[in-house]
C-alpha cells in the first residue's frame, strides 16, 4: 500500500506522516522534500520533479526488495499537480495507492507556518505562497481526497487517514491487529 500525502506548505504532511508510521508499523515514510535538496532543483521544472519520482520509485524497489509493503510518501504541490503524468513511477509496483490531501483553513495554516522551526525568509516566502497553494488543491480535489486538519493535531489526521485507507482496503480497523502483507514484488 501507499499512501500519498499532499497539501500546502505547512500544513502538516511531515508531521503527519511520522504519526501514520507509528500507528501503522511497519511501514516506510519518504519525504519528497530531501530528495530536492541539490542545487541547481527548481520545482518549477518539470524535468527536476521527474527526477524525485524517478528517485521514489528507487527507494520503492530498495524496501520492497527487503519485505516492506506499506509506505507513505509526501507529495509538494508540484508532484501532486504532475502526479498523473508520472504515477507510472509507482503503479509498477502493483500495490494498492489512496492519494490524500491535507487542508486546512488559511487561519490555521498561517499560524502553522509561523509556528515552524523556519528562518523568517523561509517563513515569509511560505506564507507569500500559502494562499496560491491553497487554491491550486481546490483543483486537485478529484484526485487526492481531502482530510480536514484545521480542528485535529497529526496523530489524530494519521487516525483519520489510516481509518480512511482501512476502509477503502476493507482491511482491519486496528492497527494493532495489522500484519505485514507478503511481498509482492
């Protein structure tokens, strides 16, 4: 399984996504945005975010390869608007995928981002940005479900998220009564 995690820039998908490994272990969290730390990167080109699905879908055969078959993986903005261009990265692996998207209210997301252990810079710049993100998931809102975190910490948005996955998988609702699924690769 994996489970696609999107949303605007500090809402949460980080957070989220290492309180979804520990209620689902075992399970494998990549996080898109180390996979973008170089220099020349620009999310802007679609060359450059080829490569971090490109780099995913390594990693994906890498922990398959050793058993694993749960993961999340954090998606920017970018991917989640190129996503059905290169979800081809990810469908080879034949595991079930759910794409989710993490909102909340512009009030929210601002003191979230003004809560981040961030430079100013970063923190202006990310907050320059916030309402254009938040608008570009309104139109992705066919593809990635949305999870409402405005009024619910992480542990509570990994709740919701893996009771969501559990239901579309009509898997166990516990994750204590989860057991690892056989490789299927």
């Amino acid at each position: 399984m994996i489970v696609l995690l999107t949303g605007p820039t500090g809402v949460g998908k980080t957070d989220t996504s290492w309180a979804l490994i520990e209620l689902a272990a075992p399970m494998v969290f990549l996080d898109c945005d180390w996979f973008a730390s170089r220099i020349p990167f620009s999310w802007k080109s679609a060359v450059d975010v080829e490569t971090v699905f490109q780099a995913l879908s390594i990693l994906l055969r890498y922990h398959i390869g050793r058993g694993s078959t749960r993961f999340v993986i954090s998606l920017t903005v970018e991917m989640a608007q190129s996503f059905k261009q290169n979800r081809h990265y990810f469908d080879e692996f034949h595991l079930p995928m759910h794409h989710l998207q993490l909102r909340c209210t512009e009030d929210v997301l601002r003191h979230r981002i003004l809560q981040r252990d961030r430079m100013k810079a970063q923190q202006d710049a990310e907050l320059a940005v916030m309402r254009e993100q938040q608008i570009s998931f309104e139109t992705l809102t066919r593809e990635f479900a949305v999870v409402e975190t405005s009024q619910i910490d992480e542990r509570a948005a990994a709740e919701k998220i893996w009771h969501i996955v559990n239901r579309a998988n009509d898997a166990p609702t516990s994750p204590a009564r989860i057991t690892p699924r056989a490789t299927g690769a």
